[in-house]
C-alpha cells in the first residue's frame, strides 16, 4: 500500500517540483531587478504592436542603458491585469491606440501624474491629460474616403450630411464593436448632445449600403466592388493600402479619395495613441524616461511614420504622403471626453440597431 | 479488503485535488451569477441579447450538424471502403485542425474579398464582373463554413478510430447478413458510434462557442460578443462575467446531455487484439467519387488556404523581421509540450477515478473540469489572474522570508500561463483519455484485480498499454490547440514572451494578413508534423 501512496505523493511532488522550479528561475531574476531596480529596467503593457516599435525601445536601451520589458496585448484585458494586480503590478508604462482607453484608466485610478517640462514642450497641451496622466504619442484622424468615379469632393461636407436622403444605401462603415467607432460617437454626443448623437447613428443605418462587416480596409474595398460610395475609415488604413505589398490593395486605394470632414463646422475627429505612467510603477523615472524618448523627435518620425499616423510633437513634419493630404482643423474637444461617454456611445448603438 | 480500499483512496484523493484546482478560477465566474443586475445588464437584454443568443445557437446547431455530416461521412468512408488514395486521406484529412479557425477566416476573407485571387482573376483573365455580393463570406453561414472546415476533424478523427476497429465485428455481421450499405449505415454504424460522434461534435460545440477571432471579423454578434460588449465597451466587468456565467450553465446542460446521450456504454473491446475491418474494395465510378469527395474536403480546407498564406509569405518576404522566429517557435512548442503532458498525466489520474467511483454525483464531478473549454479565454484569464494575486497574497509572508523584491512571483511568471492553458484545454485530453477508457472497459481491469493486483498496478501493467492511442491522441490534441490559442497567451504571458500564434494575431489584428501569413505557416507546419508523428505511430501499432 504505501508503494502506491509513495507512487502518487511522488507524482505530486514531480509537478510541485515542475512549479517550484520555474517560481526560483523566477527568483532569481527578480533578485537581479531588485539590485539594479530603479535604474536599469522599465516594464511596459502595450496594446500597439507595430515591429518598428521593438527598434525603437532597442534603440532607448542603447541611448540610456534602461532596458524595456514588454508584454503585448489587447487594451482591455491589459488594464484588466493591471487591475487585478494592484499595487504589487509590474507594469511602470501603459501603451494603448485610443484616448477612450487611456481615459479609462485614469478613471479606474491606475495611473499616476507626472510632470516632465521635456514631455510639456514635446506634447501640446491639447494632446496631454488635463490632469498629466496621461500623454498622447501619435494621432490619426478618421475621415471620408470616397470614390473617385462616382462621388465629388465637393458633394461632401460633413459626417452629419452622411445620414442625408441622397447616401442612402451608399454608405459603408464598420461595426459598433470597434473602439474608433464609439470613440467617434462619443465626440458627437461631446459637441452636440446625445440626442442629436443618437439622430445622426440612426440616419447612418438608414443609409448603410450593407450590415457592417470587417475592418477599415474592407470598406475600401467595398467601394471598389461598388457596394457602396463613402467610407467612414482611419487615416492610417489608408496610408496602409496606398503601400501595400499586393498590388490590387493599391489599386483599390488609387480609385479613392480622401476627403477630411467637417472643416467649416466642428472640425474632423481625431483619436491618439497615448502612454500613462501607472499609479504602482516601481520604477517610474524610467518609464518617464521612455515617454520622453518616444515623443522626441527623433523617435516621433518613426513612431508615427511606421503606421502612417500623425506626430503629436509639432516640430516633426508628418510623412510625405500625410503632408500631401493638407493639413486639416481638427475636432476642439478634450480627449478625455471620448473616453467619459464611450459606455453611452454603444448603448446608442445597440438602441439604434448598429451592429 | 482494506488493502483495495486504500489504494482507491489514493487515487481518489489526488484526483479530487486535480478537479478541485481546475475548476476553483471557475467559481470567480459561477459567483457572477448571483450578482444582482445592474442597469447595463437589462439594457443588454432588452435590446442585444435575444438576437445575439439566437445567433449562437444557429451557429453552434449548424457547425454541430455540418461537422457530424463530413466528418462522419469521410469516416465511414474510410473505415468500409478501399478506393484509390485512401491511404494518404486517411490521414490528410486530419490536416485541417493545424490552421486556426481565425487565421482561417482572415484567409478565406482574403481570397474571396475584391482584391483577392479569385474576384481578380475573373476580372482581369476573363472579363467578368461578378457581383461582389456572391462572395461574401462575412456573415453568419460563412462562419459556419469557416467553422465546419476547420473543426470536422475532430468528429472524422474520433469516428474514423472507432469504426475501423471498435466495431468491426459488429459490421461485418451486418454485412454477412446480408444488409446494404444504407442500412448498414443508419441501423449499426450511427447508433454504435454515437458516442464518438457525440465526444468530437462536443468538443466542435465548446469550440464554436468560446471563440471571439471569427465572429467578430465577420461581423456576426454572438453571446461572446455580448460578454465582450459589456465587459470593454461598457467597462462592466460584472455583467460579463454575468453572462459567462451563464452560457457555463447551457455548457454544463450540454454536457449533461452528453452523458445522458451516451448511455449505457456497452460496447467495449471483446479482445485485446482488436481486428480492422475488412475493407471493401470500390471501383469505376463509385471510387472516383469517393477520392473526389476526400479531396475536395480537404483542398477546401486544407490546401487552399495553405496555398494562399504561401503566395502572402511569397509576396511580403523581406518586409517583416523574421531574426526572432526561431525563439518564437522554441517559445510555442515549450508551452504547448509542457501543458499537454501535465494535462494527459492529470486526464489519466482523474479518468481512471471517473470509472471507478460509483454513483451519479461521482461520474458527473470530473466533467466539472471540462468548463473551462466553454468559457471565452479571455475571460478565463481573468479569472485566472485573480485566483493567482491571491495566491501570491497568500505567498507574500514566505516571499518576503526569502528576500524576493516582489510580491508578485507566480502570477507573472510562466505557471500563471501554463495553469491556464490546462484550465482551458483540460477537456480536450480528458475527452480523448475518457474515450481511451470506455474503449477498453472494466473487464480486464477486473480480471486483473481479481487476480490480485492492485489498481496502480493494473493501471500501468493492464491499462496504460491498452491506452497508448489515447494518450498519443489526447497529447497531439491539446498540443495543437496550445500552438493555435491566442487569448490567453496574450494576456497571460511574461515579459518579452512572443509565441507563433501572438505573432500571427499582432499582425492579423492589425488588418494585415498578408504579413501575419509567415507565423501562421509555422504554426501550421509544426501541428502537421505533430499529426503526421501521430498517423505514424498509430499505424505501426495496428500492424
């Protein structure tokens, strides 16, 4: 009998074993962390992952010796794991592709403030947190795209005029499920109300050519195969066919204009990618190090350039070919904003039966 | 007397103990459902929550029907018949779980789109303008279609096993009776192999209804995305675990519908050495057919999609780094081995406690494990996370003890991932092991103990030999579904830890498949190679 006892207590001990093993290989790196804490690493949660980002910290470890730690993922279930492991987190740095996100973790009290005059003279205010928590990175404006066959520029004049009687059946947009959507519609219901928020949702599925289906570049596409006219797409998406690697994206792109809404009213929305130094961050001079690097010029040319995206620090000119789209006004509201009625924009959607 | 009744204990208590953790993350998500419902919650129901549950059921009621008919089908085929490349599909066909059913998806999109090969062949090569409507794959039947694809392997896989040798005898009687082929069909095969029908339609149910990649690329709302909806879009966390909640119980009546289903097993091996069946040969046009039939299922989903992340990886190489793959690669197939053998070993231990407890409350304990296959991953991964913090809470007077610099120890390192992995895919290898157990019944166990050996002992000398399929299968199983997994791994993982599959998803969220194809290629190159190993062994242990 005790043979089998012994058989199964030792099966045990083997996984225990298996556990225990990995938990000092874990030991002993973070007695490493604990020695050269504070100066020599900084732990990053990002939800952007374009390959010229890993140059670019390769290149901060370079500068400044600071290595950078990186975990990967979607933004919500980043700051779902930040949550969770309150003060004892990791995580010194909050990366995300939207100011709704960084707005919310602000909100859940997962970030921290923090002042840098380098960070105030290389962000606009406008672009920044009102209370520091938080700082944009790059923008990117979401815009008409049109067909250059079947529409004119001059047709066109604002997202409000999409829900027009004359778009009807000619509109293509994605889900509700995408954040850039409700980010979208949250800057409406900032500048005029929920009501006539909710109006112009309702008109737009009116005048929806299809369901919604895909992504930004699958509209594109649908205005070729002649689904639909106008698209409501990212600026970066754009960029992305223009330069593909299959010679019909570009095609597709080439048939398109671009066409940046809103310029005699509200101006066009624009979204950020943004960083926050989080509220438990261990090594905090580190991350703050790292913001300051990403949104100098140096770096901001490629950081912004990599997706065809925007530079938030003014005395970088963005891309040839964002230059020869024109400069365009933009939306005059806080960011945050997008953030504060993101739960409010899909209760919209839902309500108006935008899938 | 009391000899036997240790020994059981033993067995017992440790597969107590492995159910126990396994299903404990879980009980975060059971304790949602008494939550009272907030205003988030009723708003969901009065406007989202019928429609996206209906789509659900359409979706997990149709993949369930069209994997039964094709999977069934092309086993039956091959297990009666003899026609030309039998040999090659009898394997091949297995070849389609290698792709992740979302890397699938962006692919058939890909092809079928306007820019694709197919719309631009036609327009440029010969003039026709279709319309686009016709090859819209974006919506519910194409998620059916993506989903029928690439999961009927597991009801072909489990089915094909057991006709050919399980029920040999019993066809062959059919046969000498004189009975035709139909007959055969719908009077011996289909309720005899019921209950691998059952065990690989289940798995494609659980399948279908935790994963969030296809439907939300093509724009069909589901509950998942009902879960998802509440949980990022609203930021409440509680309404989505609410409804976690709630599709755990519809799995829970799934799987007790599964039991019921499976009945009174009474078909077990009559003799340790079990006999193929004898095949009969086809000819003219009826063998044509039936290669024809394998190889258009498996060109459409297997080749064709191969073929096009191959002319992708062709078109986008040089663009992307590729220094880091061979780390990428080493990273996937560590998870991956690690968790499928902890999982065989725990599938092993709680399997053979399963068939030698009595009672009802007894056999139904072990399938409490399986939930965590229903369950989105991501949000398993929550409840994961949580479990961990607390245990390094518990933890953090002995990490302190012995002078870590952190609190956090476990749940940032590669158990916390690991321990997931098995929390999700713990149904996959216990589905094989269970199957593994029912196939060769309690008979020589018996025998063996009335001839006094103990149960470890019979269980390593009698069992273990009888389960090598199993075991093989299980392990090949999970170790596949670990390389594809993406949620978890996303979320889950340590530092500057990128696997295949993470690399494959950077890109392909990003709307760039064509760059995604390169990872997606390993991905499913390693996985062939693992069913290939697997074809391998198992033909040399019929022979």
């Amino acid at each position: 009998m005790k043979k089998y006892l012994f058989l199964v207590i030792a099966l045990t001990a083997l996984i225990l074993a298996a556990c225990g093993g990995q938990a000092k290989e874990e030991k002993t790196e973070s007695e490493t962390a604990t020695e050269t804490n504070e100066s020599k690493e900084v732990n990053l949660y990002t939800a952007r992952h374009y390959d010229v980002d890993d140059e670019l910290y390769a290149k901060f470890e370079e500068e400044t010796g600071i290595k950078v730690n990186v975990i990967k993922g979607e933004a919500d279930e980043l700051l779902e794991r930040i949550k969770r492991e309150g003060d004892a987190t990791e995580a010194d740095l909050f990366l995300t592709a939207d100011a709704g996100r960084l707005y919310r973790a602000k909100a859940d009290d997962l970030l921290q403030p923090v002042s840098s005059d380098l960070l105030d003279e290389q962000v606009p205010a406008n672009f920044q947190d009102t209370d520091q928590m938080w700082y944009g990175l790059t923008k990117r404006a979401r815009v008409i795209l049109y067909d250059k066959e079947t529409v004119q520029p001059d047709e066109l004049s604002t997202y409000e005029a999409l829900t027009e009687e004359k778009w009807n059946g000619r509109v293509l947009i994605r889900s509700s499920e995408n954040v850039y959507n409700q980010s979208l519609l949250a800057s409406f219901i900032e500048i005029d109300g929920e009501e006539q928020a909710k109006e112009w949702a309702a008109g737009m599925v009116n005048n929806f050519a299809r369901d919604p289906e895909g992504g930004d570049r699958d509209q594109a596409k649908a205005i070729a195969a002649g689904i639909g006219d106008v698209a409501i797409m990212n600026t970066y998406y754009f960029g992305q066919m223009l330069n593909s690697e299959d010679p019909e994206e570009v095609k597709v792109a080439e048939g398109l204009g671009i066409f940046f809404p809103n310029q005699d009213t509200t101006g066009t929305h624009v979204n950020v990618s943004g960083a926050g130094v989080v509220k438990a961050s261990k090594n905090k001079d580190n991350a703050i190090k790292l913001l300051e690097f990403l949104s100098a010029p140096e770096a901001q040319e490629t950081f912004a350039s990599a997706n065809y995206e925007y530079p938030v620090n003014e005395n970088v000119e963005p891309s040839e070919l964002l230059q020869s789209w024109g400069e365009f006004k933009e939306q005059d509201i806080p960011l945050s904003t997008l953030g504060e009625h993101n739960a409010k924009s899909i209760l919209i959607f839902n309500e108006v039966g935008w899938k | 007397m009391q000899h036997r009744f240790t020994n059981i204990n033993a067995w017992t208590v440790s597969a107590v103990i492995i159910i126990f953790l396994l299903f404990l993350p879980n009980l975060t998500i059971v304790t949602g459902l008494f939550t009272p419902s907030n205003e988030n919650w009723e708003h969901m129901k009065e406007f989202v929550l019928w429609g996206f549950m209906k789509n659900s059921l359409i979706l997990t009621a149709a993949s369930a029907f069209f994997t039964i008919l094709i999977g069934l089908s092309l086993a039956w085929l091959i297990a009666q018949y003899d026609f030309p490349m039998r040999h090659f599909l009898k394997w091949a066909l297995i070849l389609p779980l290698s792709i992740p059913p979302f890397i699938g998806a962006y692919t058939y999109h890909g092809m079928l789109s306007y820019t694709g090969v197919i719309q631009t062949t036609l327009r440029e090569n010969f003039g026709m303008a279709i319309n686009p409507a016709y090859f819209d794959i974006m919506n519910l039947p194409g998620a059916v279609f993506i989903y029928t694809m690439f999961l009927f392997p597991y009801v072909y896989s489990i089915a094909q096993v057991y006709l050919s040798r399980q029920s040999a005898s019993l066809i062959e009687s059919t046969r000498i009776l004189g009975k035709g082929p139909w007959k055969t069909f719908f009077q011996v095969v289909l309720p005899i192999s019921r209950i691998s029908i059952i065990a690989g339609a289940s798995l494609v149910v659980l399948e279908v209804l935790n994963d969030y990649g296809v439907v939300k690329y093509y724009g069909v709302q589901t509950f998942t995305t009902a879960i998802f909806q509440s949980w990022f879009g609203l930021g409440d966390i509680e309404s989505a675990i609410k409804l976690a909640a709630s599709l755990m119980g519809f799995v829970i009546l799934i799987l007790m519908i599964e039991k019921i289903l499976r009945g009174r097993r009474q078909y077990s091996y009559s003799s340790t050495k079990v006999r193929p069946l004898p095949l009969i040969p086809l000819s003219g046009w009826k063998a044509a057919a039936a290669t024809g039939y394998g190889f258009v299922i498996l060109s459409l989903a297997f080749v064709i999609p191969v073929a096009q992340l191959i002319d992708w990886t062709v078109l986008t190489y040089g663009t992307i780094p590729m220094g880091e793959f061979m780390n990428y690669v080493k990273n996937s197939v560590f998870v991956a081995g690690l968790s499928a053998t902890l999982i065989i070993v725990f599938a092993l231990i709680v399997g053979n406690f399963a068939r030698m407890v009595r009672g009802r409350l007894g056999k139904l304990l072990p399938r409490l494990t399986v939930l965590g296959y229903s369950i989105p991953g991501a949000v398993i991964a929550v409840a994961v996370v949580t479990a961990f913090i607390g245990l390094d809470r518990f933890l953090t007077p002995f990490y302190v003890w012995a002078g870590f610099s952190t609190t956090l120890v476990l749940s940032v390192s590669i158990v916390l991932l690991v321990t997931a992995y098995i929390i999700r895919f713990f149904a996959i290898g216990y589905n094989s092991i269970e199957t593994g157990y029912d196939k060769i019944g309690t008979d020589f166990r018996d025998a063996s103990r009335t001839l006094g050996l103990g149960v470890t002992k019979t269980f390593f000398k009698v069992d273990m030999p009888m389960m090598k399929g199993a075991i093989i299968s299980g392990f090949i199983l999970v170790f596949i579904d670990v390389l594809k997994e993406i949620p978890l791994t996303l979320i889950l993982r340590p530092f500057n830890f990128d696997t295949l599959s993470t690399k494959a998803f950077q890109y392909a969220s990003d709307e760039k498949i064509m760059e995604a194809s390169q990872a997606s290629l390993l991905i499913i190159g390693i996985s062939a190679l693992a069913i290939v190993f697997f074809y391998k062994f198992l033909e040399r242990e019929l022979d």
